[in-house]
C-alpha cells in the first residue's frame, strides 16, 4: 500500500513538474499572441479561422509523431486557442467592436432574423405587428440583397445590425437599418449609415430614407447624420412615414 501511494506522489510530483514546463511556455505564447495582436485592426484577424485550422492541422500531426492522441491535442488546443483569442480581443479593444462587410446571399436567414428581432419595438410603438418589416418574406428579401448595397455588422459570428441600399438613378435609397436590441446604442447604425452612403457609385447626389413618426430615436440619428425631413405620408392609420433626404457628396 504505502509503495503505491509513493509511486502515486512521484507520478505527481513529474506531472507537477510537467506542469510547471507548460506554464512556462504559455508565457513565452502569450508575449507572441500580444505582439501579433497589435498588428491586427480588426477582431476577424484576430479569430482568423484558416490560422486556427493550420494550427489544428499541425499540432494533430506532432501528436502522431510523439505518440499522443491527436483528438485530445486538439481539444487541448482548440480551448487554448480561445482563450487566447479572448486576451488579445480584449488587450486591443476589438472584442465588441463589430465588423461591418457586405451583405451576402446566404446571411437571408440571419437578416430577417435580425430584422425581426429590431422592428418588434416599432410594432408595439405602433401598435401594429403588421409593419411591413415584421411580415416581410425570406424570398423578399433575399431578392432585395441582389438590388443594390448591403452591409451587415458582425461581432464574433453574430451578425448584429445590417443596411440595404437601393439605387436609382442618382439617388440611393436607404432601407431597413437594423440594430439587434441589446447592441442599440453603440454607434453601429451610424457606422452602417456611413458605409452604405459611401458604396453609391459616382453620380449619386442625394440619399433618402424613411422612418414613423413616433420613431424618436431613429429621427434623431437621421438629423445627426445630416438627414432633413421633405415630407410626410400616411401608411395606417396608425403610421405615418416621415420622408428624410441628405446631399451626398460628388463621388
């Protein structure tokens, strides 16, 4: 008995020692990972997924060679991978700082989702769960991502706002700005406005918009951006559509 709880302390004592070797060289991969941080601008080259798979794919391959098991390797390193992932988003201010790129075809799903989700304030504002965003089909909008600009804002893998645009002639229509509830506040709407105004083509003079009358918070982010009213127009009786426009300038 006693010869096996001192072989059991000397096994422990090694791993102890092991240990304090891996710790170690997680301090010399974290001064690596912060150096690397700071040369990246935004929070995908900081996850950037082919990076992640080539290292999945290299230290699988030395697991074979040292005569350990590949999936547990992985598993190892796939949860060392994240935290360090986390670190270097946080030590560069980019873990909550959405991503913004264009719409694809296959984000359909997700946008309406989205869309859902942002325009279920407007109905209760209104009183009205048949607002044309809230009953608006996949099909609809797939087809409206083919029409013109769209970008979506992206934090991790969520997509959490998004923007389509729709130009004709020299002026660019700007519709179903959303933001998800729990990220409205945080310059994201702004940032989206912004990048689809900047995507017209040359020629585009002016943009415009529309949102409810009862609609404070999207007025105002309207007028900040340089948006003025030019008319209003009833939809139910219960919304009215106020008619915004804004002068771009000479692309």
């Amino acid at each position: 008995m006693t010869d096996q709880q001192d072989s059991l302390t000397d096994l422990r004592r090694a791993i102890d020692g092991i240990d304090d070797e891996i710790v170690a060289r997680l301090a010399v991969r974290q001064g690596l990972v912060e150096r690397a941080g700071r040369l990246k601008r935004d929070a995908t080259a900081v996850r950037a997924p082919d990076r992640v798979a080539a290292v999945i794919r290299r230290v699988r391959a030395t697991a074979e060679r040292a005569g350990a098991d590949p999936a547990l390797v992985e598993r190892v390193y796939r949860t060392m991978i994240t935290a360090f992932i986390g670190l270097e988003l946080t030590a560069t201010g980019l873990r909550d700082r959405p991503v913004l790129a264009p719409a694809r075809p296959e984000n359909a799903g997700e946008l309406l989702t989205l869309q859902r989700a942002a325009y279920a304030t407007e109905a209760r504002i209104y009183g009205d769960p048949g607002l044309p965003a809230m009953v608006q089909t996949l099909d609809q909008l797939a087809a409206e991502l083919a029409t013109g600009p769209g970008f979506t804002a992206t934090v991790g893998t969520r997509i959490v706002g998004a923007v389509r645009g729709r130009i004709e002639g020299d002026v660019l229509h700007v519709g179903r700005l959303t933001v998800a509830p729990d990220r409205q506040g945080q310059g994201i709407g702004t940032a989206l406005l912004a990048e689809v105004e900047a995507a017209a083509p040359p020629g585009t003079t002016k943009a415009t918009l529309f949102t409810g009358h009862l609609s404070v918070a999207n007025l105002r982010l309207y007028e900040r951006q340089g948006y003025r009213e030019e008319r209003r127009a009833r939809l139910t009786p219960q919304v009215e559509l106020v008619h915004l426009t804004k002068s771009l300038p000479p692309g």
